[in-house]
C-alpha cells in the first residue's frame, strides 16, 4: 500500500489543481454540473470532475500547457474557458445562462466518464477500463460505486442488482452472475446504472422501489446488427488431462436479440452451481406487503455443497440460450433456457461438537467424520414471458418459469465417536419439478386513478429417497424398544429387524400448488401524496405422503406400517388481506404507513382427524425517506410480519433428515411474528468520487418455531414447538470507497449477532453466534504499466452453544495483478493466503495462486492463453459453520495444479 501511495505521490507531483465554481443566472450553486478540460491543441480530453452541492469543482491537469475548460449541465447553455497552467493552481468560476436546447444531455453523456440523470447513472465504460478486462465483471469492478461480490452476483449501495439488461433487453432475467460472467468487455460502451427501479412506467413513484437496482448496458455500434463473442478451447495437463470448451455467441438488433453459452470443462470453474440454481428466480418477484411469509420449502435432503466453487473433482457441461423479439409495436416476446450437469466428488474432515443439556463444554459429544462424496446434478431451467402494451394506459405481462432437475449423491464416511468407529453409507435422489405462472395488469383510468392485478401459481412437486446404511441401531428407543440402555443386543426389535448391517430407506413426497393474487387501487391525491387500497389472497393446497422400510441382509424389504413411520396429510393454507398505505413527500422527507388486516384459515387433515385454525390479525408497517442530496439518502423499515409454517413441519410421523436426525412434525404448530427494523444509508460524492453505504437490521422473533431437540450420542429426534423465548436477529454493513487520481480504496466491515432459544432433552438451551469481517482493498488502475489490486480481510466467527463455546479466525492477505507488455502480452496473476486458527493453535495454512499469460497480436482475433491454476498445488481448505445443534469445522480436499492451454477466436 506504500508502493501505491509513493505511485499517487508521483503522478499527483507534476499536475496542477483547477478550482471553482458554477452558478447560475441568480447566483444559486449547481450541484452536479459536468467539467471537462481538453488540451487546446489536440482537442484531447485530460481530466474532468463534477461538481457537488455548493457548486465546487476540482480537476487537476498537467502543467505547463493550455487548456480549454468546458462546463454543461442539462437545461443550461454550456459554457468555455481557454487558460494557461504553469507550475500554480488555477481558480476559475463560471456562471451557467439557461437555454431550452436539450441536446446538450446528448452530447454530455458521449463525453463525460460519469452522468447523472434523476435516478440513473451512465458510467462510460472506457473512461474506467485499460484494455485488460475480459468479461463484464472486470469492468463493473472499476466503476465508482458498483461491486462484484465473490459469487459474480452485481451490488450496487450494497444492494444485489435484481435485473441486467442489454440495449434494453433482459439478459437471463433472475440473475446477474450469467452477465458477469460472460458478456465481453470489449462490447461495452455504457453502462446504466438504474436505482429505485420500476419497469411498469405506470407504477413509478406509487411503489416503494428503493430495493429495486437494475442495469443496462450499451454496446459499442460495431457490436450491434452483428454477431459477436468468442469461441475458446484448451486441454492441459496435472494429475491427469483436462479439457476447456466455451463457445459464447451474442446477436442484437433493434428488434430482437439471441445469446447463446456454453461452458464444458474438467478444471473445476462451475458457470452454474446448484446454490445458482435454486436461488435463480426468474425475475419473479414477491408480491408485496401483504405481511404474510408463507415460504414453500424445497427439500435438498442436506446435499454437499461447494466451497468456494472447489472440490475434490469437478466435471462440468453447461448451456443456456436468451432470446428477446419485438414481435410488433405493442407485443415484446423474451425467453430462456438454461441445462447443467455437473458431477462432483468431495472429500471432507469434519468435526461436530454436539449441544447438549448442561453448560459443562467437556462433556458435549464430539464426531468426526472422514467422508466421501459423489454427487450429479442435472439441473434444467425454463422462462417465457411476454408484454402486452397496446397504448400507455395498458400493459399486460405473462410469465412462465419451469425448473426441472435431477440430483443424486452416494457418500460413504467413517464417522468416530468416544467409543465407537463406525462405517455409514448414504444415498440421495430427487427429481423436483415446478413450473410458476404469473399474470400482472395495469390499468391507468387517469391521472389520478390506477389499477394494478398481480397474480402468481406455483405448482412444485417433490420425490427425495433417502438410503442409509450404518453398522450402529439407528436410533434405538423408536426404531427398538430400549430393555437395557447398556445394551443394545437386547432391545425389542420392532419394527427395526436385527441384521448386520442396518439399511433404512425412506420415500417421499410433496406436491403444492399455491395461488396468490393482488389488487391495487392507488388513487393519486397530487404530485406529492397517493393512497393506495389493496385486497389480496394466498391460497396453498399441499399433499405429503412419506413411508420408511429397511431392506435386510437378504435383500427381502420390511415395511414400518405404524403411523408413527408413515405420512398422509392434506393441508390447506389461506389468507385473505386487505391493506391500506398512504404515501406523501414532505420537503426532503417521504413518509409511507400502512396497516393490513388477515383472516388466516388452516385446516390440517392427517391421521383420520382434521384440525383447522381461523383468526385475525392486524399487521403495520411503515417506510420512511430522508433525501438529503441527490445521491445521499437515509431509509427506514418497519414491519411486523406473521410466519406461518407449510406441511412439512406439520407432518406428525417421523422423516428422515439425515443418518442422525429424525424430524417429527406437531399440527398444533401456531404462527410468529416477526418484528423487523432496518436502517439503511447511501451517499455517492461525483466530486470525488466516495462511495458509502451502511445498513443495520434487527429482528425480534416472538413465539417463534423451534425445535424440541432429544439428544442420544450424535443422534437426535426434533420435533418443531413455538417457543416462550423471542430469536434475536442483528446484522450491520458498512462500506466506505474514495479514487485518489488512478487509485481506489476500500474499507467494509461485517457484523452478524444471533441468538437463538431452544429444548434440548427438556431442558432450555440458548446459542449465540457472533461474526466479523473485516476487510481492506487497494487497487490501481493506470492506462499503462502493471496495476495492482492488494488487500487485506480477517474473519472471526464467535459460537456459544450452551456453554460449549468455539472461536475460528480466517486472516487472507491478498494481490492481484493486471500488466500488460510488450506487444499484445498480457499477464494476470492472483495470489490469497489463508491462516486459518483457534484461539489456541494454526489449523490450516494454504496459498492459492492463479496465473493467466495471454497473447493477442495487435488487430488479430486470435488469443492465446497458458494458465496455471492452484499453482502452489494445495490439497485442502477449511471452513466452520454454526448453527442451534452443533458446531463443526472442516476441512476440504480441492483439485490440484493444472497447466491449460487454450487458443480463443472473437467474433
């Protein structure tokens, strides 16, 4: 960071300082007026600035030269100044006349690096990049104010970017890896940075928007009415030989628009992760405020999940293709598809300190587990939408979202107790299935009458198996009758049947469909103030059927027919709501309360009974914005909310979690309320370029849905009851960013609190959970010469459960480096160490190192690439997790060092 510094020092040392300020006609400041400053010989443009909101700009120019200082901001004429700068500062004010002309917005967008436009900022994209960003990602990096986080997701004032569109376009809408991940860098032109976005243009300024981010790009002319992206291959060597295929085509035009991915490799980058796929949403949205969660589970059945996109082996095919048709002047047709399948093998050291009833931390129960695991996921993805516009007081949307998938995983680890070592084998399939329609209207009557229908249906149906083998009773005291607890071999065996190896086997399954509707009336009262009247539903049928048998030695099958052992429930979810909010503006401030008023209805039908539920409830809310600036903003969240559970922690007869937890569902289950403040804080200064946003959350979870626990060794039975003892919720993020000429900063930290309220063997257990990150980051970004990314982050991660208290720290000091030489060389290069440690001792040290040399002549469209990746051939790295029944650290085997060679073709 020195180095960076005595960089800064230097470049700052032969420039001069430009100050001043723009008024208008009447003498009032103009905040956000663009200056740019052009050598006067060349007409080159050297430096620009913006100004803030006492009107003060500041650009600094080489000395000894004359220049040519242009200001223009929208509405007024531009104006120039011609001056000559020596060794001293230069002051220099400028008063703006308006003018109606409104193409001087056109021309300041070409020009200038950053514009700001009400709520949307256009970056332009070459004022930022090098000439050494390769995918999106590189570019969106060096943009004051945006983020790319570590999953390739886009955030933007520390909010995820819902939607990324191109030209106007949706690209993959739902996700905004896919974007940056792919799209080249050098089609950029633009890019759009869209906050409190609203697509529905009858809808802005009615709804609350803040959370809602966006952006669009814009390419470059030679990109449009053409084909463009590249197409790679490469085969390299290491344990054994590898292969790398990316064919990526792009075509857009004004009336319609094809993307085509495709990703095949063995080296271990995974374009689309399970996690990407159960998080991707389509682009759908909830469906607003009711103050209803009423959340479908999806049953994963505790399927190994990748760590930092590593493993043991990972082989990969990935394709997906996007396509948007202006069908006519009033329909727009878009779609996708998007097919994966990716098989994995894990191997994983892990250990498990169990909770137990007593705060004495010697003597909780301790596992540990020597696993390996094979696991395939076919995962496939579906959408249809189209728009419906056919004048501006009508628009019709219809979306279709289907998500079909194929997932199996057979593990086989050694798990070591105290006193017994014992061999488990497992086995998991699901082949889950849901297609989701949603419907929405906009009806403007007039100026001051709206109408908005919402209407989503989701249809989901799910079939996990679930095997187990182990060498242990599982179970004893359910699966046996316990006549001796020292002894197992004479415990009553029914319906369990005594046999060498114990193999218990479940099926299930769960199918849905839910039904949820919206109608708004926003009757606008005057520029400044709408009411807003909303009737709503959620209707949800659900069916569960679930059965567990044991396959014996000889391969004959023993069916557990008690009920305990078996599931047939029906069960039937509604909500009817009615909502009222009022929003108005007063000076900088926008207030927004609301109050909701539910009847819920539940009915239960299991066992030969039915047990139905119907009540009331009153449920507030209030938004509130304070608008200090135009890029600086305080906004504040309350709601109360009423979590209601669906059929699957409903289910009285036992279900399989894993090989150590059975979970039994309780039908007398009531709801939780839930209340949640959050206070959130944004200022981007264009004057020289600092970014800050904070945001604190706390939630108070009273009567909430806990687990009874039953402990027995590493065994545990849970069945769900609604606590006496409120959950505790608290998380704060901070992030503070500022450019010093061609260098960036960055300080962020993370604070998450937790405390969580629960029965273990009939006796009160409470687990606290504290982490922290911290972290720093550094880098350049010159137009010439290498440039530098270094950093710093430490974790700490706090867990008390029940006494049984742990602390990890994770230190990561890490560099990247961007040089590019001679001609057409370019080397990228990244480098993170981890310590990984108690309190007490190192557990885990490991390096990873990445290295890129790429070759392109100058004009050529052909590239070639030597990579090396975990150069420093590390075998493992380690995680720790928490939650309310145990705490474990891991430790992970990841591929070793692969030398790639791979040529790529641009389009």
């Amino acid at each position: 960071m020195l180095f960076l510094l005595g960089i800064t020092l230097v470049t700052n040392a032969q420039k001069a300082q430009i100050t001043g300020v723009v008024k208008d006609s009447v003498g009032n400041p103009l905040e956000m007026a663009n200056i740019i400053a052009y050598k006067k010989d060349t007409n080159a443009m050297v430096a620009y600035g913006i100004t803030n909101d006492k009107g003060i700009y500041k650009v600094n120019v080489p000395q000894n030269d004359t220049y040519l200082l242009r200001v223009s901001f929208i509405g007024f004429s531009s104006e120039a100044k011609s001056f000559t700068v020596s060794e001293q500062d230069v002051s220099i004010d400028f008063e703006m006349k308006p003018d109606e002309n409104s193409l001087d917005e056109v021309e300041l967008v070409y020009e200038m690096p950053v514009v700001v436009k009400g709520d949307t900022l256009v970056y332009n994209a070459d004022s930022f990049t090098t000439g050494t960003e390769k995918k999106l990602g590189d570019v969106l990096e060096k943009l004051p104010g945006v983020e790319v986080n570590e999953d390739g997701e886009i955030e933007v004032e520390g909010k995820t970017v819902s939607k990324v569109m191109v030209e106007g376009k949706d690209f993959f809408d739902g996700d905004s890896k896919l974007a940056t991940k792919n799209i080249p860098a050098d089609a950029l032109d633009k890019v759009e940075v869209l906050r409190n976005y609203e697509d529905v243009s009858q809808m802005r300024g009615l709804r609350n928007s803040d959370d809602q981010i966006a952006i669009n790009i814009k390419l470059k002319e030679g990109k449009k009415n053409f084909w463009f992206g590249d197409v790679q291959a490469g085969s390299g060597v290491g344990e054994t030989e590898r292969y790398i295929v990316k064919p990526k085509l792009f075509y857009y035009s004004p009336k319609y628009s094809i993307n085509i991915i495709t990703d095949f490799n063995d080296i271990g980058e995974v374009p689309f992760t399970r996690r990407d796929y159960f998080n991707f949403t389509g682009g759908f949205r909830n469906l607003g405020r009711g103050g209803t969660t009423f959340t479908v589970s999806s049953d994963d059945l505790a399927f190994a999940t990748l760590q930092d996109n590593r493993a043991n082996d990972i082989n990969t095919k990935f394709g997906a293709a996007n396509f948007n048709l202006t069908a006519s002047k009033t329909l727009d047709i878009s779609g996708y598809g998007i097919v994966s399948d990716t098989e994995t093998d894990f191997v994983t050291n892990t250990r498990r300190v169990y909770i137990d009833d007593t705060p004495d931390p010697t003597d909780n129960v301790v596992e540990e587990t020597f696993d390996n695991t094979t696991q395939e996921n076919k995962l496939g993805l579906l959408k249809l939408s189209a728009v419906y516009k056919p004048n501006a007081n009508f628009r019709l949307d219809y979306d279709m979202f289907g998500k079909l998938s194929s997932q199996k995983e057979v593990g086989n680890f050694l798990s070591v107790r105290s006193d017994v070592s014992e061999n488990i084998e497992e086995q998991l399939e699901n082949t889950p299935f849901s297609i989701q329609q949603n419907v929405n209207a906009y009806y403007t009557v007039n100026e001051k009458n709206i109408f908005s229908l919402e209407a989503q249906h989701l249809y989901q149906d799910e079939d996990p198996f679930y095997n187990a083998i182990r060498d242990e009773i599982p179970f004893r005291g359910v699966f046996t009758a316990i006549n001796d607890p020292t002894d197992p071999s004479l415990d009553t065996f029914d319906p369990l049947q005594e046999a060498d190896r114990y193999s218990i086997n479940q099926d299930k399954q769960v199918v849905t469909s839910k039904f949820d509707a919206k109608l708004d009336y926003y009757y606008v009262l005057n520029k400044k103030s709408n009411l807003n009247f909303t009737l709503g539903s959620i209707v949800s049928t659900q069916n569960f059927d679930s059965s567990i048998f044991q396959v014996l030695d000889n391969e004959d099958t023993v069916t557990f027919g008690d009920e305990d052992f078996n599931n047939d429930v029906t069960y039937n979810f509604t909500d009817i709501f009615a909502s009222m909010h009022y929003k108005f503006i007063t000076g900088i401030f926008t207030f927004n309360p609301g109050v909701s008023l539910h009847n819920y209805r539940l009915k239960d039908e299991q066992l030969g009974t039915r047990l139905e539920q119907d009540e009331w409830l009153v449920l507030p809310d209030f938004f509130a914005l304070a608008q200090f600036k135009k890029s600086e903003s305080l906004r504040f969240n309350y709601s109360i909310t009423a979590e209601y559970t669906d059929v699957n922690r409903l289910a009285e007869g036992f279900v399989f979690n894993n090989y150590n937890s059975l979970f039994r569902g309780n039908r007398n289950l009531d709801n939780a309320l839930y209340d949640n403040f959050s206070l959130n804080y944004f200022s981007f200064n264009m004057f020289n370029y600092t970014n800050v946003f904070a945001r604190i959350s706390y939630s108070n979870r009273r009567s909430p849905i806990k687990n009874n626990s039953v402990f027995s060794g590493i065994n545990r039975v849970e069945t769900p009851v609604n606590s006496n003892l409120a959950d505790q919720i608290f998380s704060a993020v901070g992030n503070f960013s500022r450019s010093f000429g061609k260098i960036k900063g960055t300080l962020s930290a993370r604070v998450g609190w937790s405390s969580f309220n629960n029965v273990v063997n009939t006796l009160p257990s409470e687990s606290i959970s504290l982490t922290q990150n911290y972290s720093t980051e550094w880098s350049t970004n010159f137009k010439k010469g290498p440039n530098f990314d270094l950093g710093y982050s430490i974790t700490v991660n706090d867990y008390d459960n029940n006494g049984a208290q742990s602390t990890f720290y994770t230190s990561r000091p890490f560099a990247r480096l961007d040089w590019s030489f001679a001609k057409g060389f370019l080397l990228k290069s990244s480098y993170s160490y981890y310590n990984y440690r108690d309190t007490q001792t190192t557990l885990n040290e490991y390096s990873f190192w990445d290295a890129d040399l790429f070759y392109q002549k100058p004009d050529s469209k052909w590239e070639y690439k030597f990579s090396v990746t975990n150069l420093l051939d590390i075998d493992s790295i380690n995680r720790d997790s928490f939650n309310e029944l145990f705490n474990s650290t891991s430790s992970y085997m990841v591929q070793p060092r692969y030398w790639i060679l791979s040529i790529k073709y641009n389009l």
